[in-house]
C-alpha cells in the first residue's frame, strides 16, 4: 500500500524548486511555459505533478535535468538538489548529475530509443556512462534491468532492435535504462501511458519498492489522476504554467480547493470508476458515469459486425518454419449503435481482429460479417463502398496524420476520394467536423506538426466522421488525450452514436475508460475470446482470474473517495 503520509524521512530536501520561470523564444518574443512554480521532494517520498498538455508539467521535470527543448530557457528561480543550486550548472556538469543523481523516464518510446542499437546495447551504454558495474557483470545487470522492467525473455529481448518492440515493450525498455544507475531521483514523464494496466501495476510496484527500500523519489508526470493519487503521496496540480493546488493526494482528492483541479476529479476514468464500484457497494444500481454508454441502442438486437471464428498466424522472423498464432477461433458480435471494447494486454490479439475487420489484414480463417454480407464475397467495388460505412481512428495521433497535408486536406481527403459534394459543400463539411471535436476552424490552415497530440487525434477523429460511417474502429483513440479532453471526446462520442446510430468497436487497455463507455465487452487473452458479456455482468461478476487481474489492475480503483 502507498505511504499516503506528507511527514518526510528527513527534514532535508533532496529537490527544492522555488519560484522557478522558464520561457519559449517565439519570433514575438519570450512566451512563458512555467510561471513562479514551487515544488518540494523529500528522498524517498514520490510526488505527482498532474495536469493537462501545455500546462508546464513536462516543462518543469525537463529544467530541472537542463533538457529543455528548442528555445526553452530558465528565466527565474531556483533549483537545488540536496542544497546544490543546478540553475547556471554547465553542461558537463549537469550530465554528471543526470542519470547517476536523477533518472529521467521519458513520455515518447518511439523517438527515444536509437533505432540502430539493440536494446540490451542502450541499456549497457546507460550503465557504462554512470560507472555503475563493470566487465563481466554488465550483461548480467543489463538482463536485470529488463527482467526488473517486466520484459520476458531478457536474453532474446536484449538481442532485438526497438522497431521489434510493440510500444509497452519500448517504454518498459525505458524504464530499464531510466533506472540502471539507481539515482536518488527518478522523474518518470507519462512513464506507464503505452502499457497495459498488468504491466503498469507491475513497473508501478517496482519503482514503488525502489522508493522504500533505495530511498529513491520518484517525480510522477502523468494526467492520470488516479494513477497520481494511488502512487504519491503529494500531488501538485499544474494549469497554465502554475501550480494551482498542492496538497497530500487523499486529501485533493476527496476536497479538492480549485475550479480546475474539481474538473480534473470529475473528469479522470480511473476516479469515475471508483465512484461507480463505490456507489454500487452501497446499492445505488445506476450512476451518471455509467449512463455515458447506455445510448439509444444499448437494447439494440441488431448486428452491425459479427466475427466468426477469426483464426491468423505470423511467421516468427528467424525461426524457420516457426508461427505464432495471433488469433485462435475469435467469435464476437457488435449490436448496431452500440459500443462494444474489445481489451486485453499487449500481443492478445484485440488489433490483430480489428485490422481484419477493417481489411487491412487477411485472415488465414472464420468470416467477417457487416451489416449481414460475408465481406469475402464483396466485390472490388462494393468493398471501396463499404469502406466508406466503415472507418477507423487509430492509436498513434503522430503517425496517423500525413505530415506534408494541411488539416483540412487531411480532413477533406476521403470525402474528395468518395466523391462527396461539391468543392464548397466540403469545405463547410470540414468546418463543421472541426466543431464537432472542438478545435477552431482556424486549425484548417495549420499542419500536424503545429498540433499537439490530443488536438492530432482529434483531427484524425474528424476524418474518420468526415464520411458519416455506420460503424467506427476506435483503436486506442482516447489514449493519447488529456482527461478532460478525453471526457470531452468521449461525451462527444456518445453524443453522435445517439444521434447517428453509430456502432463503435472500441480497442483499448484501459478498462476504466471501458466502465465508463461500453455496453459488451471481449476480453481477450494470448489470442482467444475469455470473455464476451455485458459491461455490468463482466465488471461484476467477471468469470475467469485473467478478467479479475485486469479489473483489479485499474490505477485508483480502492482509492477512498468519501463518497
């Protein structure tokens, strides 16, 4: 359990950040990130700073390490580790610092690691730069390190390049390297944001033993409220470049002072998901959270998409004659203007089926259904048709968009390729999709790089809507999001499937999200459907310890709320 207690080990600091300012060059001038914050981490104790993109969380960690990007400049205040002023530290000095005092466990796997290296070869490079073991003892830690951060078979895996990984595995390779020198201070930005809720304990567990028995703190950077509240025991909450609440984390939860940071507690799934377990065990049968997924259809008998028997195998590279089987006999059923979430960790198949569905993949056998035709039996012709009634929104907000289109050719696009309305009829279909996911129409002219994640994804929702499909491929859509973008998303969600009919197949791992949205749910398991229910039924009275574990891995899910 965590030490939810504020009285430190040691009346000493190990990080004391007082009025600290950092700014942006702009070609108007110097646009402030971070503004007077005051931040204090006593050794062994781990804080959470929690707040949304752009409010100077990941700002604050990165000045603190010297590793501010592009023009970032500290502009006032101070920062001292264990009494020793950083600010104005060359930077030799500061790299002595880095990774042998503080480790950093970066947000985004995918530009972080080396694309040329192995992994076990970033992880010994990590462990020669601090000095921490020498010779022969090297590859025996660096197995250590990546048997410590949850990754299996750490002999092979140390073998094997970053673009072999699936993303958990590049985050938790990460973690690894974040934690080879054993620093006092590990600042973990969105450490566990691409691994599955298991997995997450597991990492979350370990660094949480580092904690009691290193003496390590651990700065949490994350917009996962429940996350923050379960891990630390001090939450500081960011808006706008300052720190607006700062306080033990059961007490923001249960009293939070702020207007911004009571939005945050309404909005967060993990929280929400407390409420529903609280309020049923106290016999109230339906709460407003859960009400976000019964829509118009949630009685609905009428199938929008059936698998039967899905069946897919890949080759296993480097091990002649060798496959995996990615989906074993995979039947499920999604009812017309219903959401039906498809969860299970990493490699259980959930993208595997979606990507079938969707076309995108062939299966090896079984049949895929929509709207009562056998899609094998499609022509060239009727299957462009159908794809028009069927779209997908996928998981990476950084790779789903074409860089070198602006957002409204992005947009624009597959109404342009199926041939829908005049010129003008599209433009005034675009402005009204930027609406719709509450972006500004002046967002057009703009291009993805201009963007930041949350608003991608949104970009990438509008397009899939642009063609008013009957069903929607949600693969991870809400991941990337802030909560309260993604409450926002997931309201607006609901409120166009009541509207339109729509049926969502919703991919995800995050099961708090599911409680919230879903009507069934398929939980699948190393490639097999374990469970295929109604969201009630599975959430309480789930059949197998597979759905248990996953239930019960929910960050937040027995945080008292007071309720």
């Amino acid at each position: 359990m965590t030490d939810t207690t504020q009285t430190p080990q040691t009346p000493e600091p190990l990080l004391e950040i007082t009025d600290l300012e950092v700014a942006f060059q702009s070609s108007t001038g110097m646009v402030p990130a971070v503004r007077k914050a005051n931040l204090t981490i006593y050794p062994g104790q781990s804080v959470a700073i929690v707040g949304e993109s752009g409010s100077g969380k990941s700002t604050t960690a990165h000045a603190i390490i010297n590793l501010l990007p592009g023009t970032g400049k500290i502009t006032g205040g101070s920062i001292k580790l264990r009494g020793e002023e950083l600010v104005g530290k060359s930077r030799k000095a500061m790299e002595r610092i880095r990774g042998d005092q503080i480790g950093l466990v970066p947000q985004d796997p995918m530009s972080n690691l080396n694309p040329v290296w192995k992994i076990g070869f970033q992880v010994r490079e990590a462990l020669k730069a601090n000095n921490v073991v020498r010779g022969s003892e090297v590859e025996k830690r660096v197995n250590q390190l990546l048997d410590e951060a949850g990754l299996p078979d750490t002999e092979r895996v140390a073998k094997q390049y970053p673009h072999e990984f699936s993303g958990g595995m590049r985050q938790r390779a990460l973690i690894a390297i974040g934690l080879a020198a054993r620093p006092d201070l590990l600042i973990a930005d969105e450490p566990t944001s691409a691994l599955d809720v298991t997995v997450q304990r597991r990492i979350l567990d370990h660094l949480e033993n580092l904690t009691h028995e290193l003496g390590t703190a651990v700065l949490f950077i994350t917009h996962d409220l429940g996350l923050a509240a379960e891990r630390a025991s001090h939450l500081v909450v960011m808006h706008r470049g300052r720190v607006v609440e700062s306080g033990p984390a059961a007490e923001i939860l249960q009293s939070p002072q702020h207007p911004y940071t009571k939005r945050l507690v309404a909005a967060a799934p993990s929280i929400a998901s407390a409420r529903i377990q609280s309020a049923h065990e106290q016999g109230i049968e339906i709460t407003d959270e859960e009400l976000l997924g019964a829509g118009m259809g949630a009685v609905s008998k009428d199938i929008a998409v059936e698998v039967q028997d899905l069946t897919k195998t890949f080759p296993i590279r480097g091990r002649r004659g060798e496959s995996f089987k990615a989906l074993d006999n995979v039947s499920f059923k999604l009812r017309k203007g219903t959401t039906l979430a498809v969860v299970g960790e990493s490699g259980s198949g959930k993208s595997t089926a979606a990507n079938i569905i969707l076309g995108l993949l062939k299966q090896d056998s079984g049949t895929v259904i929509f709207e009562d035709v056998d899609v094998e039996t499609l022509s060239k012709k009727e299957r462009f048709a159908m794809r028009r009634n069927l779209q997908v929104v996928f998981q990476n907000p950084y790779g789903s968009l074409d860089p070198m289109y602006s957002i409204y050719r992005a947009i624009e696009e597959p109404l342009r390729v199926h041939k829908v309305g005049t010129r003008k009829e599209r433009e005034e279909r675009v402005a009204y999709l930027l609406d719709m996911v509450a972006l500004p129409r002046s967002a057009m002219r703009r291009y993805p790089n201009e963007l930041s994640g949350g608003q991608r994804q949104r970009v990438a929702i509008a397009r899939a809507l642009a063609l008013q499909p009957h069903v929607l491929v949600l693969d991870e859509a809400v991941s990337a999001l802030d909560v309260l973008v993604q409450d926002q998303i997931l309201h607006l969600l609901n409120d166009i499937q009541a509207e339109m009919k729509l049926s969502y197949l919703f991919i995800t791992h995050d099961l708090a999200v599911v409680r919230q949205i879903a009507d069934d749910v398929v939980v699948m398991q190393e490639g097999k459907v374990v469970e295929f229910g109604e969201s009630d039924d599975v959430f309480h009275r789930p059949q197998t310890d597979y759905t248990k574990n996953l239930i019960d891995s929910i960050p937040g899910r027995d945080i008292p709320l007071g309720i």
